[in-house]
C-alpha cells in the first residue's frame, strides 16, 4: 500500500508565519453561535455512534453537519433580566432511521437522541443557559441516500470514502495562535468561572500581530443577574484585562495590548450584559462550519479547510477524518522530524476510494537553514504512511473525545 500513495514532498523557501510582518487569527468559544452549532451538530453525530454501536454493534451511515442556531430575544439587565424567546437550534443531516434484522425492521429513535444530544451539550457547558426553558430544539433528519449508504455498507474492512473531500493543517502554532487558543481556554475555565463568575461562556478573540506586537481584542459576554451597576460591570473588565496580560507574558515574548468588549459605550448605557452568558440569546445566529478549524482557531494567514468537521461520521467521512490526520502528521513532522521549522499538511480524498488510500498527499516543509528536504523525506514519508495504515483509529480518538476537531 505505502508504495502506491501519490504523495508530494516539497521544500518551501519562503518566510514562517514569526516573520511575516501582519498575522490574524481567531477563536470562537464555547457559548459563541457559531461553535454552538458545530457542538451541537457533532454532539448528535457522537450520540448516534453510541446508540448505533450498543445496539447493532457497528456505527451505521451518518452525516448531521447542517445545523443553524436562530438567536432568541432577551433583556438583560443590571442585577437581573430574562429572556424573552427562546433561541432555536435545528440539526439537518442523513442518519441510519432503521434496520432490518431476522426480517424484522428496527426503528431507530433519531429524533429523540438529537435532542438528548444537544441538551445534555448545553447542561454540560453552560450554567445559565436552561436546556429546556431557553432552548427549542429541533431537526430535520432524514435517511441517508442509497448510493452513500452503499458505500458505507462495502466498506466494513477499510472504510471508503463518502465523500470527494480534503483535510488541511500545520505546525507549529504560533505564538499569536498559541495566545488567541490559550485566552479563550482560559476565559472559559473552570479556575476563572469559579473566581469571575460573572464572565459568560460566549467569549470570542482576535489577535492581531504588527511585526513585533500583538492585539488581542475580547468579545465576553457577562451575566447580568451577577452584576448590579456600571462600577463591578467596569471593575470586571479591568481583571479580565489584567489577567489576560499576565497569561500573555506567559506565553509570548511580544508586548500585547489587551481591548475587553470594544463595543461599550459605557456612558451610554451600552454594555456587553446577557441573561444566559450567549449572544445567541438575544439575535445573534450561528452555523455550523463557519467557526474554527481542526486545530481551534480561524487562521487566514495560513492554509485551512472550509470543511465542516462537526456532525460528519467519523468512520468514512474523509472532511472530518482527513483534517484530523492532517492535524496529527504536522505535529508528529514537526516534533519528530529535525530541521523543520514549518509543515503544512494536505490530504485529498476520492468518494469510493479507502480512506487508508488517498488520491494525493501534499507536505510542504520549511527547513533549517542546513537541511535539505531529500535528507529528511524518508522520515516524511514514514510518519504520512504510519498515520495512513493505521488510520481506522482515528475513529476511536473521536468517539472517546480525544481529538479536538474545533
């Protein structure tokens, strides 16, 4: 097999993403819109797998990566608010609805585990957000077509693809990217939500870097019932500020400006507040695939897939496998591989064909200064090829949530 991949190694000679003079790059957190469609889309693709695998021992065809998050309504207040409409999530997508078995056909209660699936996503996640008061869940599932359930079906040994897709990612992170993906985890940590509570979890981060500085401007939505007036709204912001600065001198060596809720205008009464901790309570829509990537952030200066990884089936869906595999080969390149300072990593995939088979695999390095690509393609090829023959475990690391995929 290892011989027959059509697999490109190449030598860039241009400048890493440290020496470019402008870098950009975003995170969407965990109550932001957007990421809440992409968790609430792979949260049914999850729930169904585990249904799926107790009751027929194998994960049937499934795709639900179509979800849309419709904004609600809500008046938040100093010192209280309420919501007004709820918002209103819809998971569309194909999915195994029955079996037949011993001439015998099995319904599968797909509608009942999508709204499980995306309740239980929010209790999990959210503190103020009620799954059932605040939330109207809802889908439109239907089951998978013939000719992709076929494919499905064929390919019990070695999956084959569903789709005629591909996967990208890179390595290393950078530091902009390392402290735009820290500052959101931080944000919304367990640590920060039990000493500021009054931070929500919809908290999104665009870090900007002019050559040797950066600016990390914060969107956090606070919880109005926490804060009674303008003053502890002000004081919140200043230790969001604060600590954000001291984890930034943590993790880069650039001087970082550091802008919480830009859009204030504080003697005006404009104010980031919300009932649920979510813009999405009150108009703010989201879509699944329009938030990060495989490695947790939106990088526009660097290569990156427009595929929607959420709610794919982690079984022959090569959009959602590939972009993981992509993830893991850069790592291991770069952490294994002496000499590189960059890799970025393409995989393309061909409906029909074995997922462990793509049609072309693409690496493209930038090297120290004393290494040149043919002493290292050899272990290029090793680590592509390593990853490849084993792939199907790529599978389990989802299903077990070992993997971020946004």
């Amino acid at each position: 097999m290892d011989e027959k991949r059509d697999m490109n190694i190449e030598q860039l000679n241009h400048k890493t993403i440290e020496e470019l003079n402008t870098e950009i790059v975003e995170r969407k957190g965990i109550g932001h819109p957007d990421y809440i469609a992409d968790a609430s889309a792979e949260s049914v693709s999850l729930a169904l797998c585990n249904y799926y695998l107790k009751e027929f021992g194998t994960i049937l065809h499934h795709n639900v990566d179509k979800g849309l998050v419709v904004g609600g309504r809500a008046n938040p207040t100093f010192g209280g608010g309420y919501v007004e409409e709820p918002i209103y999530i819809i998971i569309a997508g194909r999915a195994t609805s029955q079996v037949i078995k011993d001439r015998e056909i099995i319904r599968i209660p797909v509608g009942c585990i999508t709204i499980n699936a995306v309740r239980q996503f929010i209790k999990e996640n959210f503190r103020f957000l009620d799954p059932v008061k605040h939330v109207i869940v809802d889908y439109k599932i239907r089951p998978g077509s013939t000719d992709l359930v076929k494919v499905f079906e064929l390919g019990r040994k070695t999956p084959l693809a569903n789709d005629t897709s591909f996967g990208v990612s890179f390595a290393p992170l950078s530091q902009t990217e390392k402290l735009v993906l820290e500052t959101e985890k931080y944000l919304n940590s367990k640590k920060v939500k039990s000493e500021l509570p009054e931070v929500g979890e919809d908290i999104k981060v665009m870090g900007l870097r002019r050559k040797n500085e950066i600016e990390l401007t914060i969107a956090a939505a606070m919880i109005s019932h926490l804060i009674p007036d303008k003053d502890h709204y002000i004081s919140v912001k200043e230790e969001v500020k604060r600590r954000i600065e001291d984890l930034a001198a943590k993790i880069t060596d650039y001087p970082v400006k550091v802008k919480v809720n830009a859009a204030d205008k504080i003697e005006k009464g404009v104010v980031y507040i919300t009932v649920t901790g979510t813009s999405a309570e009150s108009g703010d829509d989201g879509n699944t695939g329009r938030g990060n990537r495989v490695n947790g952030l939106i990088t526009p200066c660097r290569p990156m897939s427009m595929e929607a990884t959420a709610g794919k089936n982690p079984v022959s869906h090569v959009g959602k496998i590939y972009n993981v595999l992509a993830k893991i080969v850069a790592e291991r390149i770069y952490n294994e591989v002496k000499g590189v300072r960059e890799v970025y990593v393409k995989i393309l995939g061909r409906i029909g064909w074995p997922i462990n088979d793509p049609m072309y695999i693409d690496i493209q390095t930038i090297l120290e200064p004393e290494y040149k690509i043919a002493t290292i393609r050899g272990d290029i090829e090793g680590i592509v090829n390593e990853e490849l023959n084993n792939i199907t475990r790529i599978t389990d690391l989802i299903l077990k949530r070992k993997v971020e995929i946004f």
